[in-house]
C-alpha cells in the first residue's frame, strides 16, 4: 500500500508526527546503557531520526526500512551530519545482521496488527538478538483510548522552510485497531494569485502548482500488558518493563523485552 508519509512527504515526516524527539531519546538511551547495549538495530527506522541520534551518542546504529524514500533521506542527512551509521532498504519480517545484536528498536507504532505477522516480527526479531538482547518497542493501551476523540476530525498545520502543511485526520477503532486517514495539503510560499472572481482564482491556483495533496492511511493496534506478555512468551521473549512518556495529552507507552534464550 501506497503511503505518502513514507514517500512524498518524507522531508516532513519528524515535523509532523509530533513526538518529544529528545525525551523518547533520553529514555532509550537510559534503556539501552542499563542493558549494556553497544549495537541496535531500527526495525522500520523511517527517515531515521533515532539512528542518527544514537549515533551520535556512539551506539553502533543501523536502521532497516522498506521505503527506499525514507532510506535515502535518512543516509542524505547523515552524511550532512557527518555520520556514518548503516541504513538499509529492507523488510523487518526477514532482515538478519550479519551478527546478532544488543537491542533493536521498533518505534512510532510500527508493530504489525495481526496476530500472525506480530509473531513472525518477533521471531525474526529475536533471531536478530543476542540471548538476553532487548526489543523496545512503543504501543498504547486499550485502556488509554479516548472515546470521546474517536472519529472527530482533527486538524493541524505547521510551517516549514516556507511552507504551510495542513493535515486533517479523523479515525475509527475497530475491535482494538485504530485505522486513521489523513489528508494533507502542502502549500507553497508563493501567494495565490488575484483574480475577480472565485471560479477565475481556482482555474489558476491549479495551474500554479500552489497547494498539493496527499491522502495517507494508517492502523494501529492498542494492546494491553496481559496481551504483550502473552505474546512475548510464545515468541522466545520476557516482558522485563514498562516505561511511559507523556505525547499530546496522551500517552506513550514503550516496552521492553528481553530474549529468554
């Protein structure tokens, strides 16, 4: 499936999401040098914010992801940065290091939804891990789902480098999946052009190229501890703890598991 989110707009994509970038940061490098964590993997590292910040901190970082987009913007910016962590263009259903690893990451709700793709994750996962190597992943509860919220649109905007992206978002929970559609409309900085009437000034805005628009789909899955444990325990892995972190009025919930043997 198509996403713009992991396409087109790519340059945008850590503006958007509207994560505390530093504070998940400090928690997963608290996580990871607890554990004694050298190398990480990034399981869907998206344009890869965390890899090139754990880089930095001089952890051995390398992210995987299917979007080439978000590949090559991430090993773009890197080199900006001048870093040299390793991205790699791949599925996280079957990608495997050349040697197993500390820690892997799987952020931004990236879990697969379904039962059976979740287990296929977290084998290949644990195969990627060495015994006692964590995942951390991020999720929210069953029990934090706002009601109330659940299919009202939602608008937001920003502006970045002389752009405007408007996003309106509205979602719908089905059993204990959340599927959102979003629209974004991106606006150039140039001003749109007079004309004397409504019809006139439409014609030409399309032919100025001043707004595109983009419609992107996504599904998350609420769990709830018992659920996580459960399927920790049939693929290889303990449920050692859980972290929490304020997003929005929301919460951020990241847990961490361990390879059992």
């Amino acid at each position: 499936m198509h996403r713009p989110l992991y396409d087109e707009l790519v340059p945008y994509y850590e503006l958007v999401e509207g994560r505390d970038w530093r504070g998940e940061l400090g928690l997963i490098e608290s996580i990871l040098k607890q554990h004694g964590s050298r190398t990480v993997v990034d399981l869907g590292c998206g344009p890869g914010y965390h890899v090139r910040a754990l880089a930095k901190l001089g952890f051995e970082a390398t992210g995987i992801d299917i979007s080439r987009r978000n590949i090559l913007f991430a090993r773009r910016k890197a080199n900006q940065e001048h870093l040299r962590p390793r991205f790699v263009i791949g599925s996280y259903y079957d990608y495997q290091p050349r040697r197993s690893v500390d820690a892997t990451l799987c952020l931004n709700w990236s879990i697969p939804t379904r039962d059976d793709e979740l287990r296929r994750f977290l084998r290949n996962t644990r195969l990627m891990l060495r015994i006692g190597g964590i995942l951390i992943l991020d999720y929210e509860r069953v029990s934090d789902i706002v009601w109330s919220e659940v299919g009202k649109p939602m608008v937001n905007s920003w502006d970045f480098k002389g752009r405007t992206i408007v996003r309106v978002s509205r979602g719908e929970v089905i059993s204990n999946v959340l599927h959102s559609t979003d629209v974004y409309i991106v606006y150039s900085n140039r001003r749109p052009p007079k004309s004397p009437d409504e019809a006139a000034r439409y014609r030409r805005m399309r032919g100025t190229n001043l707004a595109k628009t983009y419609i992107d789909s996504s599904y998350v899955r609420f769990f709830s501890i018992p659920e996580l444990r459960r399927f920790a325990a049939e693929s290889g892995f303990r449920l050692i703890d859980n972290h929490v972190l304020p997003r929005n009025g929301y919460k951020r919930n990241y847990a961490v598991l361990a390879r059992a043997s």
